[in-house]
C-alpha cells in the first residue's frame, strides 16, 4: 500500500519536474541563453504565503538553522533539480523488488 502510494508521489513530482524543465527550456531559448529558474523564485510566483508560513513553520517548530543553510540552499536550487530528485527518492522507495526464483 505504502509502495504504492510512493510510486503515485513519484509519477507526480516528475510531472511538475517535466513542466517546469519545459519553462525553463521555452525562457532559455527566448533569452537566448540558459536559464534556470529556482526553486523559491517559482514558489514565490504561486503563493507567496505558503513560502513565509513554511519559513514560519520550520525555524519555530524544528531548529532554526535548518532553514537558513540547508533549506535557502535548496531554494535557490532549480526547481526542476529538485522535483527530479524527489522523484527518484520516492520512485525508490516505492520500488518493489522482484523475487528470484533459485531452481
């Protein structure tokens, strides 16, 4: 069951990875060079709110200083990056093994 649901958050952060790599794609060939647009910039751009309120969230909540180095890091991360990786780690965590069959 668990799998399952893992391998369905999988197919859907490589979803948003795919569309938002075609932005990207479609802002570099306007720009006539390579462009990549972070992970905050992006988020910033949906809903404004829901960024403050995790900042909120994580420096009450947990320790501070997880969001200044590791999570501003993974912000100014392209947001394609990220949702590929996120993809992968829960396409492995999903992923069923299959049984070998000794003879």
């Amino acid at each position: 069951m668990f799998r399952l649901f893992f391998r369905i958050l999988a197919v859907f952060a490589l979803a948003i990875a795919v569309v938002m790599a075609v932005i990207d794609a479609t802002r570099s060939i306007a720009a006539d060079a390579l462009t990549f647009t972070p992970l905050g910039e992006s988020w910033y751009a949906v809903s404004p709110d829901t960024l403050n309120l995790a900042q909120a969230v994580i420096q009450r909540y947990t320790f501070p200083f997880i969001w200044d180095p590791v999570i501003i890091q993974i912000l100014t991360l392209p947001g394609w990056l990220v949702f590929f990786a996120l993809s992968l780690i829960f396409y492995i965590v999903g992923y069923r093994r299959r049984r070998t069959v000794l003879a």
